[in-house]
C-alpha cells in the first residue's frame, strides 16, 4: 500500500466512524438581548447532548432575524415561551431624577425635560421598536442633541451609554448579564412597569417556502424549549442570584 493510498484509508475509515448527524447543524436566528444574557450557552448543551445535533446561533434585532426567517436563511427562530422585561438604566447619580417616577412616560418625560443624554439603539430590533412607541406615548418628537442613535444591540449600547454616563432602556436579563460581569456601572432606575413587559417567542420556518430548511430539527428545538425540562432550565438560569427570565407556559 502506497503513502497516497493508506491517507485515503484513514480519511474514509474517518468518514465512516462520524456520527450521522455530525454534518447536522440547526440554525438559529435570536436577538442580541438574548444571546447576551447569557442563557443559550446555559440552554443549548442540554438540548445538543439530548438530540446530537449543533446550534449555530445568530444574534441581530428582531426585525433583522424575522427577515432571516422570511428569506430562509435559518431553520427556526426566537424572538412565547419565556419573557422579561425591560428597565430604564441610568448613570446611579440619576441627573434627571427620575427614581420614583409613576411610571415610564413620566420618567422619559422627565428625561426630555432635563436634555440628558439618552441612548437609543436605533437597530429596528423588538427593543428599539418598544422604546420608540413608549417616546411616542410621551407626546415628545426626540431627536436633539441629547437623544443619540448609535445603530448597536443590546450590550454594545449598554456599553456606550456607560461610557457617556447616559440613560437607556434595556432588557433586564442583558443589563444584569452585564453587571454581574462588572462591565457597566450603571443602575436600575425605573422598573416594574406593566408597559414594560417583554415577551419571547420561537418560530419554525415554514418549510413549504423554504424546502431546504431542517424543520425536524426545528420542531425538536421548540419541543425541547416548550417542555417541562426547557422550561424548568429557562427559570432556573441566574446571574448573581437574579432570575434573567420567567418561563411562560403555565402562565
């Protein structure tokens, strides 16, 4: 047997020891608000042990994975089976003072009154979406000085308004993913606001559209997250003891 032929002996014998699933690979469109929280790198090992397949995660704003779902580029994506919510954050000086405001069209309000600076994610994902229609709620148009579109997700936008000393509005599992980590110093200054309450959703990509789409797989992922198990997983998932997300089913 020649060198040539003994390498390609290996190479098969290899080829034919994997796994039928290790080419197998589930595409997974989620937000940043998720994947920064930290909870698919608690959720996703269970579920690939348990299946034996990957998850290849892409994190972008809802409206940006919805359009993934709707070209077919990813199998399945989650964006109601668990939710959050969202809280304004603040440098812990609270230049407007806005703790103890009655609720967060008074806070935002406040905010505008004052001309502090206020960071938007300007991304069109579900969390830009949600703090335009709390801004609209307000009666105000802002868009001076104070008021900075930066076009980033979740964590990068916390970062920034860090930085400046600026209030924002974030999903509270990112916030708390990125305070335990002592990557920002600012402070929850509005919360438990009914308007602020923010749910999640996961969706398999219609396969008669997209016939390419691994929809087995993708309906296994929504069994896994829907289950007593995925839900259990979802509501035991904490940083620094605070519970990130509240399992949704049974609510």
């Amino acid at each position: 047997m020649n060198q040539t032929t003994f390498f390609l002996s290996i190479l098969f014998f290899f080829c034919l020891s994997s796994p039928p699933w290790a080419q197998e690979r589930l595409k997974l469109a989620t937000t940043t608000s998720t994947a920064n929280s930290g909870l698919l790198d608690h959720l996703h090992p269970f579920f690939e042990k348990e299946v034996g397949i990957r998850i290849h995660a892409i994190a972008v704003g809802t409206g940006k994975a919805l359009k993934l779902a709707q070209n077919g580029d990813v199998d399945v994506v989650l964006v109601q089976v668990m939710y959050n919510d969202f809280v304004i954050v603040g440098p812990v000086t609270d230049p407007s003072g806005i703790i103890g405001s009655e609720n967060v069209i008074q806070a935002l309000r406040t905010i505008a009154a004052q001309k502090s600076l206020w960071y938007s994610r300007g991304d069109d994902s579900g969390t830009h979406k949600k703090e335009m229609s709390l801004w609209q709620e307000t009666g105000l148009k802002p868009g001076n000085a104070w008021f900075q579109a930066i076009g980033q997700g979740m964590g990068k936008t916390l970062l920034a308004a860090d930085e400046k000393k600026a209030y924002t509005l974030s999903d509270r599992g990112t916030f708390i993913a990125l305070s335990t980590e002592n990557r920002i110093e600012l402070k929850i200054l509005h919360e438990r606001d009914t308007r602020l309450f923010n749910p999640y959703g996961v969706i398999a990509v219609n396969p008669k559209k997209h016939p390419h789409v691994k929809f087995e797989l993708a309906i296994k992922y929504i069994d896994f997250l829907t289950s007593p198990k995925g839900q259990s997983l979802i509501g035991s998932f904490r940083m620094n003891g605070k519970i990130l997300f509240h399992p949704h089913l049974g609510d």
